[in-house]
C-alpha cells in the first residue's frame, strides 16, 4: 500500500501532467468526399489537420513535433 506522501507526490505529477499538455480547440470541421478536416487552435496558433494528426495532438504531441505548418488567415 502506497503511503500518504506517495500518493500525494502521485496526484502532483499527475496534475503537472494536465497542465503542461497543451490545450486543443477545435474551431471548424469538415468532411468532403470521404475526407476529414478540422481547424484547431494550439496555443494560440490555427492548423488545419486530418484525423490522425488531431488524434496525435490529442494524445500531447505538440504541432512542431508533427511539423504543422499554421493555417493562413481566412
């Protein structure tokens, strides 16, 4: 059995996790001729993305790791 401490060290790192993740909005969708695309805004910065690239950003790589490019201004 874990001791008070550890888990409280536990609950920390956790919650440090949370935060340094980044956050991920998903401002516009859209499926066209079997294709998904989702605009997302990352830290301040829009890129258009497919699925798998969402579920990535999803999953705490950041767009850099992913070597997004930002999406131009509409």
């Amino acid at each position: 059995m874990a001791s008070p401490v550890a888990r409280e060290n536990s609950r920390r790192a956790a919650v440090k996790k949370a935060l340094d993740r980044h956050k991920i909005y998903v401002t516009a969708q859209s499926f066209s001729g079997g294709t998904y695309s989702a605009r997302v805004l990352v830290d301040g910065e829009a890129y258009w993305v497919d699925e798998f690239r969402l579920a990535q950003l999803r999953q705490g790589l950041s767009p850099a790791e992913l070597e997004l490019t930002p999406a131009a201004d509409d």
